[in-house]
C-alpha cells in the first residue's frame, strides 16, 4: 500500500523562496501501533467442531491478509 502510506506522511519542506522567512524542519516520529485486522484463516477439518479447536489452537493458515478495522497509538518515540 505506497499510495496509502505516502498520504499519512508529512508532507516535506519546499524549497525556500529568497527573502522568505524558512519554515521549521520536520522531524521524523516512530510509534508501535496496535493494529487489529480482520483475516480469513483456513485449516482441513472433518467437522466444524473440529475446525475452530485447530483455529483456537493456532493451526491452519491465512488465507486473506484482511483489512485493519482499528489503529491504536500504543507509544510515540521521540529519539
């Protein structure tokens, strides 16, 4: 997804025009996010009962990468 990560950043600095006062810097900021996705996962089962004990247990294997359905700030790093 470039085209959607080029949108959440900060636009940069143009280029300064003489007698122009120049406009602070930016800065480039870090944070962990919490991301919570929505994924379709696949596993061979002889039942559906069966199928969400192998699910539950962590077998099987993604099937769709899925869509984030919320985006949390856990902590912004300011080094």
């Amino acid at each position: 997804m470039p085209a959607r990560s080029a949108l959440l950043r900060a636009p940069r600095t143009a280029p300064i025009a003489p007698g122009v006062a120049p406009e602070t810097k930016t800065r480039l900021f870090h944070a962990r996010m919490l991301v919570t996705r929505v994924e379709e996962w696949c596993v061979e089962a002889e039942t559906q009962e069966q199928a969400r004990a192998l699910l539950a247990a962590g077998v099987g294997h993604r099937c769709t990468p899925g869509e984030s359905i919320q985006v949390e700030i856990d902590s912004l790093l300011d080094d």
